[in-house]
C-alpha cells in the first residue's frame, strides 16, 4: 500500500446553479465513501477557494488517480487532480489504525 497527497485545482468552468448543486452533492458521497471505507484519511478546502487537498491510499499512483474517476467533479471538469506519492514518517496515535488496515 502506497500513500499519496492528492491536490485539486478549480477549473474555470460555470455551471447552472441546480447542475453544480448536484455535482456537489454527487462529490461529497464520494468524498464520504472513500473516508468511510479508508481510502483517504481526510480532506480539506484550501482556504483561498482553489480546490481541496486530501490524504489517501491505494495501490499505486495510477489507482489513486483512476479512484476519483467516479468523482463528478471531475468528470463535469470542475477540477483536475494530482497526485504525490508520500513516507508517512510521524503521525499521532488515531492515525495509527488508518495506517494498519
């Protein structure tokens, strides 16, 4: 099992306010799912609007890339993603168990 920093950027795209209402809605079950069932230990909004950062794993650079291929937010293009592979050095006790699974 590898870990990875995944980063999104906005896209400059515009939606109708009920379509990005659903790509949202869409977007945060499976953002919930993936925290749910381990595949990322958590995610954030970057403060300035730009997208979001998030801790995961899987397999491979690939797998964690093709993971958010059911996301809407990037099949509608609303953001892209990238990807770097981490060494988990230092973590506090609660993430002791996300790591062991």
């Amino acid at each position: 099992m590898a870990y990875f920093v995944m980063e999104s950027f906005k896209l400059d795209k515009t939606f109708e306010s009920d379509e990005m209402a659903n790509l949202v809605a869409g977007h945060r079950e499976v953002i919930k799912n993936a925290v749910a069932d381990g595949t990322i230990l958590f995610t954030g909004t970057k403060t300035d609007g730009s997208g979001s950062i998030a801790i995961m794993r899987a397999d491979s650079i690939e797998a964690a890339d093709a993971f958010f291929d059911t996301d809407p937010f990037r099949t509608a293009g609303v953001q892209r993603n990238t990807f770097k592979e981490i060494k988990i050095n230092f973590f506090t006790d609660g993430v002791k168990e996300w790591l062991d699974k």
